[in-house]
C-alpha cells in the first residue's frame, strides 16, 4: 500500500483557522480523532498534516482546501468589539461561520462593484422615538404597499424592509443559520457594512432584529441581538434603545391610530390583524398598544396571557430556493450575477462565491 501524501501548512494559517471557527484545541482534535499532543505538533508546523486529515479538516471548518495555502491571516479581523454575549463561555462555532460568510461577500461585493455603504449622517443621540421617525422618512416606509404585500401573501413585511435598506443603503442582509447559538442576528460596521439575521426565528422576530442592528450602524457601531442580552434588558440601555427604535419604527402611533380608528382591541383576531399589517409579533404589537396608550395594562395583560398558552407550530418545508438567496442577500446576488453575465466572473467563481448548488444557481441566471 502506498503511502498517503502529506503536507506543509503554515502555523499563522491554521491558528487562525481554528481560532475564527470558535472551537477549541481539543475539539479540533476530538474531530480529528488525534491526541490533543499529536495535533498541537501539526498546527505548530512540527508535523505534517496527511491527506485525510487536511480534508477532514477542510470539511470542519467550511473552507476550500485552497484557502490553506491562499488565505492571508492578516487580512482577517476578530468578531465585532461589542461582541458581549457569552462572556462566560465561547461563542458558538455557527456565529464565527455566519460572520466570515458574510464579510466574505460583502468584500466580494466591494470588489465588484467599487461601492461602499452609505450610512446616512443622522443625529443618533435623541430618542428612539424621533430617531424612529428620521430613519422611516429616510426609507420612505410606504404602508399602504406594505399592507398590500401583507393582504396579497405575496411578500413579506420582512422582505419589503430588507429591500428598502439593501437598495437605498447599499447593505446586504443575510440569514443564517445560528441554530442554537443563542443570537438573534448581529451587524458588522465596514466599508460595506452587513447584517445577518438568524434563520431559525419566525418572520417578525427576523424583522425586530433587521431594525435593532440597523440602530447600531446608524450609531457607526458593530452589534448584536441575542438571548442573554434579551433577559438583562433593562441593565443593556444601549440594547433597548436599538428595541424601542425598531418598534417605533415598525409599529409608528399615527399609522396605528390610523389602523384602530377609534375601536377597542379586544380579540385576537384584532390583535392578529394589528400585527400582520406590520409585519411584527403580536407580543411586539401590545407592547407598543400599551405604550401608545390603545390598551390599557388590564387588556396588555389578557393579550400575554393568551400569546404565553398558545403552543409554538413547527416549520414546514424548506424551500431551497428562497433559502440560497436569503442566505447570500438579493443584494450580493443579483450584483454577482450581473458580474458573471457581464464576462467580469467565471462560472466557477460564481459558485464558489456563493456557495449555491449548481442545480439551484443554474435557476437564477
């Protein structure tokens, strides 16, 4: 039997391989099947790495095998500096994966098209409320499309807002899936910024956490939305002023005075018709009936009470489709496409980039 070939790679790459995957020396090798030792010499450059390891290697964390000889450590930078979750424990490999996904597009969307985001010069320091009201002016919220799109079930609110921000400020929006990372979405301030939202979460939370991030790019800031931050709310003021601008923004008093016309909500298909003309959960929707003063804490408390017993459904089918473009943004996308159509890209540097299946991104062009 021959021997299997085995290979060179420099130390500087494989720390940082490891390092931006957010697992562990001995989780890497645990995967590996490899003494902690054993593997400490090779990622040290005092052993070579055999054939099957590399690939094996390759597959845990997410790269071509190229990018063990062409990646350029640094180039690269660390999670966002306001990255407060889990200061307990690490971060979870799925968020370290979503954000090197995502900076990687962005800077192939850079590239492509010499366009940076335009973040507009806004005063961030008064209330989310006003704030709210600036930015919705900025995008040019049109309600009556967006109870359209609702009515028809042919869009989403979350896709109406995704646009308006990806075509207006030049920022992709990505979903991913952060499974059980414990984050809702998070944003990265660059030349051209980019929000990931979690794909694993319902269409309102999705659309509660577009907003919360844009709130911190507004502020010129990196960000993140995530459980733990969730429970200690009221000690992050940072946090709840990105949450109360985007329900200002999403649910606005005079558009929902507008909607009740006068009328008392009092049951839930009320309550679901408020939230779906939105586009928000119906906790979202009482919590700002309650603080525009269209419920009172008596009917607030009714209305939890009935979203606290009503059972979680599961998700149907996945359409692989919709889940491609989601996950490389409309945004990067179509400029991609348009790059390949134009001669600007090969075929294979279309799908590499992506990361789409053949057989799904033969559909889109």
């Amino acid at each position: 039997m021959s021997e299997q070939p085995v290979y060179t790679i420099q130390p500087d790459i494989l720390h940082f391989m490891r390092k931006s995957s957010g697992m562990s020396e001995d989780e890497i090798a645990d995967k590996l099947k490899l003494s902690k030792a054993r593997y400490l010499k090779i990622e040290n450059g005092n052993e070579k790495i055999s054939q099957k390891d590399l690939v094996h290697l390759a597959d845990i964390y997410k790269r071509p095998l190229i990018a063990f000889y062409s990646i350029d450590p640094t180039q690269t930078t660390e999670l966002p500096h306001d990255y407060r979750l889990n200061r307990d424990k690490k971060i979870s490999p799925e968020v370290f994966l979503a954000k090197r996904k995502a900076l990687y597009l962005a800077e192939e969307l850079k590239e492509i098209t010499g366009r940076k985001t335009t973040i507009p010069q806004i005063n961030t320091n008064t209330s989310a409320i006003e704030l709210a009201e600036q930015v919705r002016k900025l995008l040019n919220v049109d309600f009556n499309i967006l109870k359209e799109i609702v009515e028809r079930k042919e869009e989403t609110a979350l896709s109406y807002y995704k646009s308006l921000i990806e075509e207006q400020f030049f920022i992709p929006v990505l979903e991913h899936p952060l499974k059980s990372s414990g984050v809702r979405a998070f944003s990265v301030f660059s030349d051209v910024c980019v929000m990931v939202l979690n794909e694993s979460d319902s269409n309102e939370v999705r659309l509660l956490s577009l907003f919360h991030e844009f709130c911190h790019l507004l502020k010129r800031q990196d960000g993140i939305c995530a459980v733990d931050i969730e429970k200690d709310i009221d000690n992050q003021p940072e946090e709840k002023y990105c949450d109360e601008f985007a329900a200002f923004l999403l649910v606005p008093e005079d558009q929902l005075q507008k909607e009740v016309n006068g009328s008392q909500i009092k049951t839930m298909k009320q309550l679901n018709d408020v939230s779906s003309l939105f586009g928000v959960s119906k906790l979202v929707a009482i919590i700002q009936m309650k603080n525009l003063g269209v419920i009172d804490s008596l009917q607030f408390k009714f209305f939890k009470g009935k979203l606290e017993a009503v059972k979680k459904s599961a998700f149907g089918r996945r359409n692989w489709e919709q889940t491609y473009v989601k996950r490389t943004s409309r945004l990067v996308l179509n400029n991609l496409i348009e790059s390949f159509k134009k001669g600007d890209l090969t075929y294979t540097a279309l799908l590499t980039i992506t990361g789409i299946k053949d057989k799904y991104l033969q559909k889109f062009i």
